[in-house]
C-alpha cells in the first residue's frame, strides 16, 4: 500500500495512490498521524479502502501533494552513513552511527519550493530515504527492528553548510530551516519492495545528475539504525528516521563546491518511492 496527503498547506487530506493515482481516502476518518500508525491504522485503512475504493473521489493531478505525513514527534537523521560521502567530506568512516535532529517545522510536500534562507549561500541538497515508525519502539532487537516499520519514503535532507559546519554546536541548526525537509510523495509499505537493500537513490540540479548511489552501500542498515536509535529514545509511531546520503552533494563537489541559488531546480527520486522536484527560492520576508 502506498499512502499520501494532498490539498493547501493546513488543509491537508489523506490519500491512497494505486497506479499513481490518489484516492481521496478522507471518510476513512484519519489523518495519517501518530494515532493513526500507533492503533493499526494501515491495516484498518487496507481493509476499509477495499471495500470502498469505488466511492473514493480521484484527486485531481493538479492539485499538490503534501507531505506524505502529518507532522511526526521528531525527525532523526544519521550522517555519514555511506563511505563514499564521508570520503567526499572529509571525514572518516564512523564507528557508531551520527545521529542529529531536524526540526519538524522543515517538512513540506515533495514538490514545494525550496527557500534559501535570508543571507544563505551555501544551500546543498541530500537525497535519502526515510523510514516511518509503525508502533512505539524502546529497546528493540535488530531482528524485529522491520516489524516496528509502516513504510519507506523519499526526502530531501536540505542543509545550510555554513549554519551546520561554520557556526559552532550541533548540526540540527543548519538542516532545521523552513522547506528543509519536503516528503514524499508517498509511504510505501514493505510489502511493496523485493529487496529494501538495494534500492537505487538519485538526484540532478538543472538535469546534472550529482547524485547516484543505492541503499546496498549503506555503513548501517535500517534494522541496525532502528534498534540502535531506540538503544537512546522511544521510537513513537509516525517518527522519520532518514538514513543518509550516498555521494555527489554540493559540499563535496571538486574542485569547487556546488551550492543551491535561486532559480535551480532540484529533482530526485528512489526505486519504488516515486520522485519529487523542488525550485530554489530567495527568502522573502
């Protein structure tokens, strides 16, 4: 099964796709929310649009997708977490995964606009994908780790360079602005994937591909980062774990750093999970 929202940001409504096409799933009665993965609200939501597919309303294309779901509790990233783009970094291999936060405040729709903070000028991109919790998670063995997951989806870990590497203290506040983070354009459950290690992840800007890596050269695998993550913290249903960027970002580009500026457009996609296209904006206040 895959799911999404679509509508203006505020008015957002749930959605299934099927062949790329959204069904307005709103008299399901559910936002896809905390509540809704903690109480088996795939399941529900399955069994129920069998049922009623028919009398779903098609969505129109026109109208935006928004992010794939409602606000989550919290959005964890791992960095570093392929070798080629610690290598491009300059900076070894890590023992243990990185971990660092993204404000929730940054997600948005797939295909919003990206909005280059005020005095920005080194904006860079990171394709990755993103892991939805399914149920509360705490303490949890690499072994059931997959059990606690609802779905894959596709993100864009914009980050501020400046703000994150050049201004002191932790990385959250050079990945935390507003657009920083769009999703989607859907969750796709696991039953959809033959092999989740061997997806291939890319992304172009201005149709120059940067980017093109696949989840089989991930340092850490999902299993291992969800039963580590929840070594730490509760795991609560809904939460993102987005899981790194292969290769090929802005930053690492040679002999001159690639940075994003008004006008660029970005695009990236993963197998199964869609694709999704962003335009850089100056900041308008």
């Amino acid at each position: 099964m895959k799911i999404t929202r679509f509508g203006n940001m505020g008015n957002e409504k749930p959605a299934v796709v099927v062949d790329y096409m959204r069904y307005d799933v709103s008299a399901f009665g559910q936002d896809f929310t905390e509540d809704f993965f903690g109480n088996d609200g795939l399941d529900k939501l399955k069994v129920w649009f069998d049922l009623n597919k028919a009398s779903c309303p098609v969505v129109d294309k026109e109208v935006r997708w928004a992010s794939a779901i409602a606000r989550p509790s919290k959005i964890i990233c791992i960095g570093l977490n392929y070798a080629d783009h610690a290598a491009e970094s300059n900076m070894a291999l890590p023992s243990e995964p990185v971990v660092f936060f993204k404000a929730t405040t940054a997600l948005v729709g797939p295909n919003d606009d990206l909005i280059i903070p005020k005095g920005s000028e080194k904006t860079d991109w990171e394709v990755e994908l993103a892991v939805v919790i399914g149920k509360k998670a705490s303490y949890i063995t690499e072994a059931e780790a997959l059990d606690y997951v609802a779905g894959l989806a596709l993100h864009n870990d914009y980050s501020e360079r400046a703000y994150q590497l050049e201004r002191g203290g932790q990385w959250v506040k050079g990945k935390s602005c507003d657009t920083f983070a769009p999703f989607g354009p859907w969750v796709a459950t696991l039953d959809e994937f033959e092999d989740i290690n061997n997806l291939r992840l890319w992304l172009t800007v201005n149709g120059k591909t940067y980017q093109d890596g696949n989840t089989k050269n991930l340092i850490f695998n999902i299993p291992f980062l969800i039963a580590y993550l929840s070594e730490f913290m509760t795991l609560l249903p809904g939460d993102i774990i987005s899981t790194g960027t292969p290769a090929g970002v802005g930053l690492g580009q040679k002999p001159t750093p690639v940075y994003l500026k008004a006008g660029d457009v970005i695009e990236l996609g993963i197998d199964g999970l869609g694709s999704s296209t962003q335009t850089a904006k100056a900041y308008c206040a």
